[in-house]
C-alpha cells in the first residue's frame, strides 16, 4: 500500500468519524448506564443475595 492510498483511508475514517462519531463523555455515561444496568440484571436473579449497588 503506497503513502498516498494510506492518506485516503485515514481521510476517509476521519470523514466518517466526524459524521458518526461520539463525544468520549457520551461514550463513558453509555458505559456507565450498561454497566449499572447489568448488575441490576444480575442481582435481580439472587433476590436473597445482597448483591445491589451501592446507593449513590
């Protein structure tokens, strides 16, 4: 792959990135909001257990 197809590909990501691309503090409370919703998830399944979060 020459220099000049290289400089075309990362142009093109850069484009799409900035058409799709997401703020990292979007992406860090969307990984909060599906991390939290998994242990919820989990913890539902053992109601016996005292697996909830902590309360914020």
């Amino acid at each position: 792959m020459t220099d000049t197809n290289l400089a075309n590909e990362f142009s093109e990501f850069e484009e799409l990135e900035a058409m799709f691309g997401q703020d990292t503090s979007d992406l860090a409370k969307m990984e909060k909001v599906m991390l939290t919703q998994n242990l919820e998830g989990f913890a539902s399944c053992f109601p016996e257990w005292d697996l909830h979060p902590p309360v914020a």
